[in-house]
C-alpha cells in the first residue's frame, strides 16, 4: 500500500511545467500527518474540527470531494472550494464574496501552510486539510485523506455508505490502483509536460497501453473490482472525466477521444451518472485551470468551448453488467 500512497499532485503553485529534453517528474513529498482515531499524529478524528479545501479543477481534490459524498461526511467536515485558477503563490478562495474562505478567514490557502510552517517551501496543493481552531494546515497528502475517510472516520459514515475499501479484493486493489496512478492518472501529465518528443512517445504509448488493459478488465465487469464501486474506481474516474475536454488536446492524449474507446466512454457515464460522481465535475472550471494555469504549454490562455456536456448523459447499457454500485448500500442523497 506504501507505494501508491504517497502520489504527488501536479497542481503545483509554480509558473512553468515543462523542462526542455526532459520527461515529467513528478515531485513526491507531502506534509505526512493523517488524521485517524488515535491522534497518534496528534490530529485525532473528530467532527467538525478540520475543514476540507479543494477545487474542482483539480483531479486529485476532485477525488475527497466523491469521497467525502459517497461517506455522507458532509456533516463531519466542512468543505471549502478555491477558483480554478492559481498564481504562483497559491490557490485562492475567489468564488467566495470578498476572496475570503468564510470559515478560516483566509484569501490564500498558502496562509494556512504558513501558519503551521512559515518557512513552507514546497508548492501549495489541493485537496489539503486545515484545523480550524488553529488556521493550521493538517496534511495535504491527498491519497491517504480519502484512505482515511473510508477507515478512520466510520463513526460519521451515513447509513447505506458503500465501502471502498473492501478486505476481500484489497492486494488486488492496490496493484491496480498502482498502475492507475503511474500510466494514467500521472500518465496524462508525463504527456503534457514531456520536454523532448522522445520523452512524450514514450509516454503516450504507456498510456494507451493502460488504457487498452482497461478496457478489456472492464469489457466483462461493470467496476475495476467487480460489481461495485471502490476507490479504485474514484482514482479512475477523475482523469476520464477530464479527457476529451483537457488531456486529449492540451496534453496531446490524441490516439483516440474517450468517447471513441466504447467500454471506457460507457464505464465513465456508468459512473458520472450515479450519484456522488457527476454531480462534483465543472467542466468550465476544468477547462480554465488546465488552459489557463498551464501558460508555458497555452500560452494564449484561449478556453476551448467544446466538447458538450450533455454527452455524459446519454445511456450506458452498463447496467446489464450487473452489480449494484452501492454494493449491498445506498446511494448518498441529493447534494445540500
């Protein structure tokens, strides 16, 4: 479990992503703390304590905001939502009246990364957890808090919540989420960010060779672990559901669209359509963070309008699959 849990995000505050001849490297070190229900880390499990900053844009905040619905944790943690863009210095609460987060105080989600370390020298990232009683960041190693939300904090799951992590098929999870994680959720980026054509062939076949392995594993089962949801399906979900609008052409994913790969375009509606997934994706937003942030490989900043959102939907046919994605639970109820 060690080894996919300690991904890093791309999103990084910085202005440039790509290094002339090189592939992408991607930076791996998070604040480690974890919240869990013995405090060892000195943060223990407790309602309405820490407040949960994410944005829409981001892949990989996109994951806790599922999670957290999925769980029914909304009551438990507070959540609080950055614009899709950054500068340099940091993601900001501009979506909310005068930029301000309305529960920290803060404009800048770096404020709360410098008031627990003033001398904080790596980039500022989504999702991240901040105890409120402090204005602290808490941790903003992302694979470990939605690991935490479906362990540590059960006492708060709502009633029908599913489990993502379930014992039978965990060894076989983590290989699968493993590989998710290096050839395509971090694949789209060795893509995009490649500074030589050698580094970007090789990372665009990785990818599609991925992406031809998930397609036959789901031609024959409804979700990456069977008949029902797990986290495995979460960490996919998010870069599928940013394909065809950002990686497919700002990252030159381009051998084929998701919506020309059949089994994955009807697992990735399968999914966007059940409740907790769609219901997250901004596809406005989504769009102008990868266009916009990215000036080194858009240097216009020009938006694309297109493709339609109402494409995800349209009818799957995964049903006839089988399976339930609740598993033996219930669906979380409409979003407040």
């Amino acid at each position: 479990m060690a080894e996919f849990l300690h991904e890093q995000s791309s999103d990084r505050s910085v202005a440039s992503y790509v290094e002339p001849g090189k592939g992408y490297d991607r930076d791996m070190n998070y604040i480690p703390d974890r919240i869990r229900r013995d405090g060892r880390d000195g943060w223990p499990v407790e309602a309405g304590r820490y407040r949960l900053i994410v944005a829409r844009a981001c892949p990989w905040a996109n994951r806790s905001i599922i999670v957290r619905r999925l769980l029914g944790l909304e009551d438990a943690i507070s959540i609080g939502y950055c614009g899709p863009t950054h500068d340099e210095r940091s993601w900001t609460f501009d979506l909310d009246p005068g930029g301000v987060d309305p529960v920290l105080g803060i404009e800048r989600l770096q404020q709360a990364f410098f008031k627990r370390y003033p001398d904080y020298p790596r980039g500022i990232t989504v999702p991240a957890i901040v105890d409120v009683p402090t204005g602290q960041v808490v941790t903003n190693d992302f694979p470990w808090i939605t690991h935490d939300f479906a362990t540590e904090w059960t006492e708060f799951h709502r009633e029908g919540a599913p489990d993502l992590w379930p014992a039978d098929v965990r060894d076989e999870m983590d290989q699968v989420m493993q590989r998710i994680f290096t050839e395509v959720n971090n694949g789209v980026y060795r893509c995009g960010f490649a500074g030589s054509q050698q580094e970007y062939e090789a990372a665009y076949d990785r990818l599609f060779t991925a992406l031809d392995w998930l397609e036959e594993r789901l031609a024959t089962r409804r979700f990456l672990m069977g008949d029902s949801i797990t986290e495995a399906d979460v960490r996919l979900f998010t870069t599928l559901a940013r394909f065809d609008a950002v990686y497919h052409g700002h990252f030159k994913c381009n051998r084929q669209k998701l919506t020309e790969m059949p089994v994955l375009w009807a697992y990735a509606r399968d999914l966007f359509q059940t409740p907790g997934f769609g219901e997250t994706i901004d596809f406005d937003q989504i769009k102008t963070h990868y266009y916009v942030v990215h000036s080194d490989i858009n240097p216009t900043g020009i938006v694309p309008k297109g493709p339609e959102p109402e494409l995800w939907l349209t009818p799957h046919g995964r049903e006839e699959l089988g399976g339930n994605p609740f598993g033996e639970g219930t669906a979380p109820l409409p979003e407040r």
